[in-house]
C-alpha cells in the first residue's frame, strides 16, 4: 500500500492533547437559552474548568436531558481529568442526541488516550456516519480512526484520510508544509 506524501504526513500528526474544546458554537446550538450556560461557556472559553464545572453540574442536574449542557459538563470534566465523569457525561449525551457530532469524537479522543482503541473507534466511525456536523471535527474523526487502523486495516486507513482531504484539503496540505 502507497500513502501519498501528505496523506502519509496527515496520518503521523500527533493525538490531539487532552481537554478537547469544541464548544466554540454550543451558545447557537443548545435548547436552552441560560445565562448560566453561558457563563460556563465563558469559563471553559478562559480556560478557568473549575468555575464551568461548577456553573455545569447543577445545569445538568435540573436538564439531564439536555445534550449540550451535557457535552459541556464532560467537556470540562474531560480538562480536569476526571475521565470517568466526562466518559458517563458524554455517553448520555449521545444517548440524548446520537446525532450530534462534537460528543462522539470527543468521547472518542478520551477513549484513545487511555487506550481504549476499540472503544475509541467505534465513537470515530459512529461520528463518520453521521450525516451533518462539523467538517473540520468530522475530518478530524476520520483523521484519528485512521490513525487507529494504519496497521491493521491499512486500506481504510488510506481512505478515511481521502475522506478527511475532502472534508478539509486545506488543513491536510497545511500540515503536511509544516512537517515537511
């Protein structure tokens, strides 16, 4: 199997460090117009998690079926490594919504760096799926599956990075400039 140049590069970036921020549209998407909310996005945005997690457990509490306060609460508990909470907060999250994006993969970044790849590809290939989201977070699923199956399933390997290209071109050629 031949990898192109930059397809190879795309496939050696590094898994994405811990404390996955996706919640830069959260305040458009959630069903909940709350200040509150807000306020945790504001904090998890200034990187203060203590405070978000605070603002966020008790609006979970009152809203356990509400996705995206959901998916921020794990988000924060994910940068305070609290890896279970954030894996439970996540998984409801997806239970509540199975069609929002952000959750999946961020669920499956966790998985990946505690080595949980099966698990871990498994939310990836779910995100892969889904039919609307984030072109740059969908590329970056397809990107980290890929990562999972370079050796074993060097062939969808090959295609989950032709995908993530056409999701994302430019972020693939950027990157391949940088390491080059």
């Amino acid at each position: 199997l031949r990898l192109s140049l930059c397809a190879l590069c795309v496939l050696l970036l590094p898994v994405p460090s811990p404390a996955q921020d996706f919640s830069s549209n959260l305040q458009e998407t959630t069903s909940v117009a709350n200040p509150k909310f807000d306020e945790a996005n504001a904090a998890i945005e200034a990187g203060n998690y203590d405070r978000a997690l605070k603002l966020l457990a008790p609006l979970a509490a009152e809203s356990p079926k509400d996705a995206h306060i959901l998916y921020v609460l794990a988000s924060a508990q994910d940068a305070l490594d609290q890896t279970s909470p954030a894996e439970a907060s996540y998984r409801v999250a997806i239970a509540d919504d199975p069609s929002f994006l952000d959750p999946h993969v961020a669920l499956g970044l966790l998985l990946a760096r505690n080595d949980r790849m099966t698990d871990a590809r498994a939310e990836f290939l779910a995100a892969t799926q889904l039919p609307a989201g984030d072109a740059v977070l969908k590329a970056r699923a397809y990107r980290a599956l890929a990562r999972i199956d370079q050796k074993a399933r060097p062939v969808d390997a090959r295609n989950e990075l032709l995908e993530a290209l056409k999701l994302t071109p430019e972020i693939g050629r950027a990157s391949c400039r940088e390491r080059v």
